[in-house]
C-alpha cells in the first residue's frame, strides 16, 4: 500500500501539487538527512546536499517510471548523485 501510495504522491507532485510534494518530503527526508550525513560528514553539508536532492526531485518527477523501480529507491538514486 504504501508504495502505492508513493507513486500517487510522486505522480501529483509531477503536476505542480506542492502538498504531495511535501508529504514525499515529510515521509524521506528524516531517512535522507543521516544518509547524506554519512555521505558528506558534515550538517550544513548534509543540509545543502537535501536541499539540492528535493530540488531535483520536484524538477524531475516526470521521470519517474514505477516499472523500473520504487519511489525510494528513485529518489535515493537523487541523492547519491
């Protein structure tokens, strides 16, 4: 359900619906804050590397093809990158 549910939230952010955009961000962006900490050892390094990573996501959400792979694991793919 739940990956259901991520799919919606990205397909209605990918049309400019900011409130669906802020529940993807409510649901990863506590995961991807100590993901990026890790990756970049510092806060305001780890804040400027989600900032950057949301900002891509909302440009590229049009992408996203569910057949390929789950909304984290998409979105995760942004923030490694």
């Amino acid at each position: 359900m739940r990956r259901a549910e991520d799919v919606d939230l990205l397909a209605r952010a990918s049309e400019g619906d900011r409130i669906a955009f802020a529940a993807l961000y409510d649901r990863y962006a506590p995961r991807w804050y100590g993901l990026a900490l890790r990756i970049v050892g510092t806060g305001n390094d780890a804040d400027d590397v989600l900032q950057q990573t949301w900002m891509q996501v909302w440009e590229q959400a049009r992408s996203y093809d569910p057949s390929k792979a789950s909304v984290g694991a998409w979105l995760v793919v942004r923030l490694r990158s």
